[in-house]
C-alpha cells in the first residue's frame, strides 16, 4: 500500500480487510515510507485470520525533528489464493494518519478497495 503525504506525518493506524475463505495472509512487512530519512520507526501488526482482519500501527520515533513526507510504501502483503475466483477485494477498512507535532491530517476521499482477480497458481 502506498503512501503518499500532502503533509508531514507521523505516523498512520489502518485496519484492512479480506475474505479469509478465498486469501491467507503470508506475511505483512513494513515499508519505507516513514523511515526513508533514516528515522527509526515503530511497527507494529496484529492479524485476525477467521475475520479477515489486518490491523497496522506504523509510528516515527519520538523526537524526531520532522514528518516523513515522501511517497513510498506504508506496508506490503504476501496473500495467498486459497481456492480459484473470479475476484475478491482487499478493503482499508479504516485509516487514521497522524500529522508531524499531532498536527489534523486531512484525507481526500481514497481508493478503498482493490479488487483481486485471477486463479491461485498450480
């Protein structure tokens, strides 16, 4: 998932949804976003497969002397196809940023599902 501040942050909080009867989770990674100065990050993930829920918890470290601003990747999934289909979704089911000094972060209205289509490999 890529992130693309308007402002500087400090950190974002997400939770992202799937359908655990057609994908498994294999492994989520922290991306570069908020630490592609250098900064040290804290990250954090805690996965709910029987809901299908990811819940992510991305933050700079304190004191850090500015927000991350660059475009970069917030998180990256490996799913998995469990059965074939013609398509399923992967839905950001909330998503709370928060501005360098706790500063408001305004949202514009985003892409909040991303429909998955193929067959599982054989």
């Amino acid at each position: 998932l890529i992130l693309s501040a308007q402002q500087p942050l400090s950190g974002a909080a997400l939770v992202l949804g799937y359908d655990p009867s057609v994908l498994q989770l294999v492994n989520v990674a922290e991306g570069t976003a908020l630490n592609a100065d250098g900064v040290q990050t804290s990250f954090s993930q805690r996965v709910d497969a029987s809901t299908g829920q990811i819940f992510i918890n991305a933050t700079r470290a304190v004191g850090a002397s500015q927000g991350a601003s660059s475009q970069g990747a917030l998180v990256t999934l490996t799913l998995m196809a469990l059965k074939p289909t013609a398509s399923t979704q992967l839905r950001v089911l909330s998503i709370t940023p928060t501005g360098f000094g706790g500063a408001a972060v305004s949202l514009p209205t985003p892409v909040q599902t991303l429909t998955i289509t193929g067959a599982p490999q054989q």
